[in-house]
C-alpha cells in the first residue's frame, strides 16, 4: 500500500499532523520513545496528559504537540506482552486502529508511529510489526484520512522487521 512508509530515525523530529507515543496506561510520561516524546514535547505535554485521567490498553488520546514539529500528539496504549495467551493481538491491533481514528478526527493528513509495546512492555518485534501493518493497512482501506502513514523504526531491528511485514 502506497500510503504507508518506513523510516528510520528520531520520531519527535518528523515534520507530521501527528505522531504516536507508545504511552503508558497513566499518561505519565516513561522511558523509550514515550519519555523521548515528552521531553522534545516540553512540560505542557504531561499537563495535557494528566487532565486526560489515563487510557486503558488498546485505546488513545490526542493532545497538542507543543514543542514537536507535530501539531498533535497521539498516546496510544499497547499491550504488555504475557506470552500472547491474553488477547495481546487484538489489543495491539485496536491500540493502532484507534490511533488512525483519533488523527483522522483531527483532520490529520499524515502520522507517524513507533512500534508500540515493543520496548519495556516486551512484545516480539516480528510479531507487533505484522500487527501494526495489517491494522493501519485495514484502516486506510476504508478511511481518507490519514493519506500518508510513517512507520518509524528506532533501530536497525526495528526497520527490518517492519520491512519483513510490509513485503509480506
């Protein structure tokens, strides 16, 4: 699909409508890409975050992106990975899905994600990155918005397995 491409790189500095932060359940800022995000972002960021009162796993929410070159940015929740015998999949799947639906809501042209759950809640790479293509691919499927998708890989492995998912 034309509308989704790999980059590898500094999410925070993609010029965007929109970019994703693999956030936890709190809002509260962390480690990884959520704590990149938030520092490049600025202190309003975590004021936003706490008048949001949290978000359960598999859901997000929008704020503004402050000091990001985004105008917006999404929090979305991913899974903790337990061995995949807990629905991790689909709330995965429905933590991307609700990400497209919150930036098409915001009119948002074009978005950026980090392979959510994929760093300190533990989720195997392989298996996230064919989950977020398929759910991103099922959404632009039926939806305008958004035109352009970026999937952001941090690293070396990360850019590979998105690879893999996409050629596949």
């Amino acid at each position: 699909m034309d509308r989704i491409e790999l980059h590898q790189g500094d999410i925070t500095a993609l010029d965007v409508d929109a970019i994703v932060t693999a956030a936890n359940s709190s809002l509260s800022g962390g480690a990884g890409v959520d704590g990149a995000i938030h520092r490049a972002a600025g202190p309003e960021l975590l004021a936003a975050c706490q008048q949001l009162g949290g978000c359960p796993s598999g859901e997000a929410r929008i704020t503004p992106g402050f000091q990001l070159q985004a105008r917006h940015c999404i929090h979305a929740v991913g899974p903790i990975w337990y061995g995949g015998d807990r629905g991790e999949a689909q709330v995965l799947a429905t933590a991307y899905q609700a990400s497209c639906a919150l930036a098409a809501q915001a009119g948002c042209r074009s978005l950026a994600f980090p392979a959510i759950s994929c760093g300190i809640y533990g989720y195997p790479l392989d298996q996230a990155a064919q989950i977020s293509v398929a759910s991103i691919w099922g959404w632009c499927a039926s939806n305008e918005l958004p035109e352009r998708v970026i999937l952001c890989a941090i690293d070396d492995e990360a850019y590979a397995a998105w690879e893999r998912a996409l050629s596949g």
